[in-house]
C-alpha cells in the first residue's frame, strides 16, 4: 500500500480563531436579534450624561416617558389615585354625603380641599397621571407599530453560520439534491402557515407575527379605554325620576328628582323623548320557603322620540331598559301610592292625589308624609296646614295580630295609618325638604278627648273624621309607581370594543409563540446532501423543538436518509476471497 506526501500545515492561530469565533457569535446574534417590535432600551444609567444641553435632556425626557417601565407606573398610580375617589364621597355624584363626611372627618377636612380628594377624577393631579400616561403609550406605540410594519414588509433573516449552535437543531443526509430539499421544506413551511424564503444554500422561514400584533392591539386598545373612559365621565348624564301609573315624564333637566353629570355635560345634550307608565306588573311566589320572592316586574310604557314622534308602547323590565335617543332608560323599583282625598270644615276638597310611600322591607311595608299646603282656618280664623305621617302595609296581618308590618308584598289587605298634624310645614321658607319626611316643628299632633295621639287604621273606603273639626280624610285607592334611571353614557360602546380587544390581544401576546426555522441543504465532500434544520424562538418554549422534530420528519419523508456508507469495502472483499 503506497503512501503519499502531505503538505505541511501551518501552526494554529489563537487570535484568528478567537475572531473567527466573535464574528460567528456576531453573525448568530444578528439572526436571532428583533423577534420583539419592542424598543431597545438604553444602558442604565443614573440620567442623561453632563453637557448634553437643553435638546439632550427633551430626548432623555422623552425616551423615560415612553418606556414600558414608566408607563406601568403611570398606571399604577392611576389605579392608586382611582381608590380615595371611591372611598370619599364626590361633589358630582352627592354633594349631600360630601358634606355628611365634612361633618364628621372635621380634622382632615383642610387637608382633604387642598389635595382635591372631594373631585378626584377632575382634579390636577389625576388629571397630570392620566394625561402622561396617554402621552406615553402613544409614544410606545407608534415606533412599534412602524417597526412591526417594517418586519411584516421585509424577508426573514438568513441562516446563522453555525446552526447547531441554536437550541432546537437536527441533521441528517440525503440522496436528494440539494436545491430539491430547499424546495421541499419552502412547500413544507409554507403549508405550515410559516413565511419562507429561500436565499443560497438555505431557506429561513418565520412565524407567530399575530404575537406582536397582539402586543400592539393591547397597547391600542389601552388608549381606547383611557379616550372612552375620560368622554363618559365628561359628558355622562344620569337622573332619577319616580312616576305614578298614568302619569309621564319628559326629558328635561327640571323633571327629574336628582340629576348628576360630567364637568362638560350641557342641558341642551339631553335627547329629546317622553313616556307614560301605562301599568305596572309585579308576580311574587305565593307559597313555599320562598314566599314573596319577585318573580317579575315589568312596567307597560309608551315612549315617543323628539318634540312630536309617533307614540309607541313598549316594556321595560329589570336589566331589559329602554334605549330612546342614545339614552337608556332602567327599571329600579316600585311601590304602592296610596290616593287620599282631604275635605276642610266646610266641605271642600282642599287636597286629593296619590301620595308615594317608600318601602321599608321586602313585603314593601312603606311609610311617607302627607302635606296638605291649603289647610283649613281654625275657629279663631287662624290658617292652619294639614300634615300626616303615613305608614301603609299591602298586606295587614289583622287586627290585634301585630305592628304594622306587611305580610306580602301584594296587596291583599291594604291597610294605612295616619298620624295628625295641624300646623306650619315649613313649605314656605325656601328651604328644601324631603317629600317622604314630614317636618314637626312648627307643627302640633291632633288629640283624642283622653290626650292621647289622634290616629286611625284606614282601609280602602274609609273616612277619618279630624278631631276640633278640622275636616276629614278619606282612603280612596291605591295606585302603583315606579322609579326608573335615565343614563347617557357615551362612550360605552368605544369602552366594550376596546376592552374586548385588550384581552384578545393580551391573549394573542401570552400565548402565541414568535419563531423562526432554517433548512440548509449543501452536497458533501463524498457527494451525498447534508440537511441541517433548526429553530429560535423569542422565548423559552417547550414547543419549539417538538415542532423542529414534526417538520424534520415530514421533510424526512421527502428526503430521506441516505444509507450509511460501508466502513472497510477492501477487507470485506479480501475475507469473501478467502472464504
């Protein structure tokens, strides 16, 4: 067996080989760089370095502004600046509980003014928080977004040099030419929704771009809720009225109870529309451990929309509201009205209208005030008002069985008791009251002939007789009310898509894998294809090498492995001579 002669090598190179090394890292980490639109972050450093001038520190500001580790700050003390606005009561939603809380936390009133903790949501400082943190997700956003355009328009990177050195990897050898193997994994990943294209020995394919999408559609939908948030608290409408079974109400600011809005809300933005409550249902369990449980309330309306619409009819019921002219209009509760007519001594009908009683308990055991203005004139010719203290149960347990507590909510048993007063109401100072509360003290309660306290139990029908002559009060009926809320929330719609969006996005974010795959293909040096395949992804993931595996098998299939050459074909041969 002859020998030949080798040329001599040439000693190794330490310093080239470390370089080589340094440029195939470099090489590597170019390939595996920017799976992520997010920005790049600048070296920590304690601030903008000295001498850096007035336009150095803007975009120092600027980039501190817009990074994500600001804006979660910004966040977090929205949610913080939110809690003293929900636990101490607002000057535009009850002036009156302000005061009520002024009363009693005197020590920390002064403290509580100057920090503006009575208008939280308009004051500056939660103003400054949710401003800034607008400014700075549409400044994180909008570099993002174009550079997440620019991936979507450009190429997947080429292969690293040293595939093996990526964490998902696998080689093997073929008989099929190589520009066949490229072709077949090109067809392959793009079957596999993968973006592929072939550039030299390799082809570089990538997926999971719904990933950042995700990231930028969460992002969006942030300023669409801060945008849909701040319209409904500026220009918001919400009021209560109380209506009496045929009687109406009007959209107008004078004809509601109480009425709050937002700092920009205009009189002239409510929407033009009225309605008449027809007739009010209310069903209760009749037997059973779950007696006197609603069933269903439901109140039998005809609404018309603007100045002259047409009338129609319609229902409203509990979580089913009207929506008119933008607004919504919601069912809140109900009550009986008992209706009373008051005569004076000479016979005239001085009063007569159904007269709401709030509800006390389930059983709508109610209570409320009566306040005869027009009076009656005493035997010294003194003008003298009528008041009442009313309390009306629709069921009555009977005489001698009880308090005035109802029994059911139906009435069944109407029963009412009236306390008498004569007297000054105190109607006529100027002075706000509660139509429910009547007001005693300028007031004297009627006697019997034994000084005890005039009262009567009246059922329908019935006439109580005043004491001194004063006149009479008859028990005509009982009439049904309801009370309904009327909200104008703009922005509601904006606010439902854009949290529905965040939470897809965040979904698409948390769950979809960005990853990148290469297939290499070059003949050897016995002639023989040698296929090498792998994978990177943005983060760990525990999918990535078993999908490198599935790809690697169906592309097996379509080349697969070549037969392992023989090791020692010349003693083989010499053996089959001898045997």
């Amino acid at each position: 067996m002859s020998t030949t002669d080798k040329a001599p090598t040439a000693a190794p190179d330490p310093a080239h080989d470390s370089a080589a090394s340094a440029a195939a890292d470099a090489t590597d980490a170019a390939a595996a760089a920017q799976l992520s639109t997010a920005p790049l972050e600048d070296p920590p450093a304690g601030g903008p370095a000295v001498g850096m001038g007035v336009l150095g520190w803007i975009r120092w500001f600027w980039r501190q502004l817009t990074s994500m580790r600001v804006a979660l700050i910004l966040l977090f003390l929205l949610s913080l600046g939110s809690i003293p606005g929900s636990l101490i009561p607002q000057n535009r939603v009850d002036p009156m509980k302000v005061e009520i809380w002024k009363g009693k936390h005197e020590f920390w009133v002064p403290a509580a003014e100057k920090l503006q903790l009575f208008d939280v949501y308009s004051s500056v400082w939660f103003s400054a928080i949710y401003i800034l943190l607008f400014i700075s997700l549409i400044g994180c956003i909008v570099p993002r977004t174009w550079q997440f355009v620019g991936q979507l328009r450009g190429r997947p990177p080429g292969a690293p040099r040293r595939l093996d050195r990526l964490p998902a990897y696998t080689t093997w050898r073929t008989e099929s030419a190589p520009d066949e193997v490229l072709s077949y994994a090109k067809e392959l990943l793009r079957s596999r929704r993968f973006r592929a294209d072939a550039a030299g020995n390799a082809v570089a394919a990538e997926k999971g771009y719904l990933r950042e999408a995700g990231n930028l559609a969460f992002h969006i939908a942030l300023i669409v809720l801060l945008v849909a948030f701040a319209t409904g608290q500026l220009f918001k409408s919400e009021g209560g009225k109380l209506v009496l079974r045929g009687k109406g109400f009007s959209n107008t600011l004078t004809q509601y109870d109480d009425f709050k809005s937002g700092s920009l809300f205009s009189s002239d933005d409510l929407p033009p529309f009225s309605f008449t409550l027809d007739q009010f249902d209310a069903e209760y369990e009749k037997s059973g451990p779950t007696k006197g449980t609603p069933r269903e309330f439901k109140a039998y309306v005809t609404y018309s929309k603007g100045a002259h619409g047409t009338p129609a009819k319609t229902e409203i019921e509990v979580n089913k509201p009207l929506d008119v002219e933008g607004s919504k209009v919601y069912l809140l509760g109900h009550g009986f009205a008992p209706v009373l007519s008051v005569t004076d001594p000479s016979g005239k009908v001085i009063f007569k209208d159904a007269v709401p009683m709030l509800p006390q308990d389930a059983n709508l055991t109610s209570a409320g005030a009566v306040k005869v203005t027009d009076g009656y004139q005493d035997k010294n010719g003194k003008k003298e008002q009528l008041g009442f203290n009313a309390r009306f149960v629709p069921t009555f347990a009977g005489k001698g069985q009880g308090t005035m507590v109802s029994q059911f909510p139906s009435p069944d048993f109407p029963v009412l008791a009236l306390n008498a007063w004569h007297g000054s109401l105190g109607v006529d100072s100027g002075l706000p009251q509660n139509v429910y509360q009547l007001d005693t003290a300028k007031m004297r309660q009627f006697k019997k002939e034994n000084g005890d306290p005039f009262s009567q139990l009246l059922v329908p029908g019935d006439t109580m007789t005043l004491p001194d002559g004063a006149g009479t009060v008859k028990f005509e009926g009982i009439e049904r009310w309801a009370t309904f809320q009327i909200s104008q929330q703009p922005g509601t719609g904006a606010a439902l898509g854009g949290a529905v969006t965040a939470i897809l996005g965040l979904a698409a974010s948390l769950f979809i894998q960005r990853r990148r795959v290469w297939v290499r293909a070059v003949t050897g040096e016995d002639g023989v294809t040698v296929v090498e395949m792998a994978g990177l992804g943005r983060s760990e993931s525990a999918k990535l090498p078993e999908e490198l595996a599935d790809l690697a098998a169906k592309l097996n299939q379509r080349a697969p492995t070549a037969p392992a050459p023989a090791t020692h074909p010349v003693e083989a041969t010499v053996e089959g001579e001898r045997g």
